[in-house]
C-alpha cells in the first residue's frame, strides 16, 4: 500500500467518524458504514456493492 492510499483510508475514516455514520464496539466489532459506496470494507478494499 503507498502512502497516497494511505491518506485516503485516513481521510475516508476521518470523515465517517465525524459525521457519526459508522458504528463500531470497543469489543473488536468490524466497524460497518452506510454509505452509497457500500460499507466501509467494500470501500477500501474495492469489492462490489450488492
């Protein structure tokens, strides 16, 4: 992974944090984003939505 990918994960997160789109538990739950994308798992690694 370059460093270009890197901040865009960083910006990605950033920014469904603060808008309070995700949920996550501090148990080690995969955290889960609604989004037009997907989830935030489908976003960064790049799996088809559907």
């Amino acid at each position: 992974m370059n460093l270009g990918s890197s901040m865009l994960i960083l910006v990605i997160l950033s920014l469904f944090l603060s808008f309070g789109l995700s949920s996550a538990e501090a148990s080690g739950t995969p955290v889960y984003v609604d989004y037009e994308y997907g989830n935030l798992r489908e976003v960064i690694v790049g799996l088809p939505y559907g």
